[in-house]
C-alpha cells in the first residue's frame, strides 16, 4: 500500500469458501457459500500456511505408513521409505 494525496492504496482479495459437496467446474451451487474480501498479504499469507500445513501432514501420514517408529535408525528407514513412495 502507498499513499497518495492523502489517499491511501490497498490490495485486496476477494474470494469464497464453498462446501466441498456443493463445488463445481462452474463454481459454488451452494447459498451457504461465505463471500470474503481482505488484503493481500493476509490472503498470500493464509494461503502459504495452509499449504504447507497440508504438506507437513502427508509427511507424518506417510512417515506413520512406513512404520519406521520402532527402527533402530529412523533416519534410515525413512529416507527410503519416501524415496520409494514419492
């Protein structure tokens, strides 16, 4: 944001949250779908969290799938457990 004449300029974005049931190619066919509409480094920021959040839990998911908690070398095991699943 910067001001000028005493007017000050912000990026703001607008989006919405849909129920997953009721989300679509063509959109949100749900009237329980909430409209938002904040700054921009609010939202980029939410955004980045989320997504890594999102990563750090198909980690742990898949470090518990490997079953490495009881390996003497967990390092080990789980090294090639992620190289074998992606």
């Amino acid at each position: 944001s910067w001001e000028d004449d005493g007017y000050r300029k912000i990026s703001l974005v607008r989006f919405k949250l849909c129920p997953s049931a009721y989300c679509s190619s063509s959109g949100c066919s749900s009237d329980y779908a909430g409209e938002y509409v904040v700054d921009l480094m609010t939202f980029v920021d939410a955004y980045l969290e989320s997504k890594m959040e999102a990563k750090e839990y198909q980690c742990e998911m898949m470090r518990e799938k490997c079953g490495c908690d009881d390996d003497a070398d967990d390092d080990y095991c789980g090294y090639y457990c992620y190289n074998d699943y992606g």
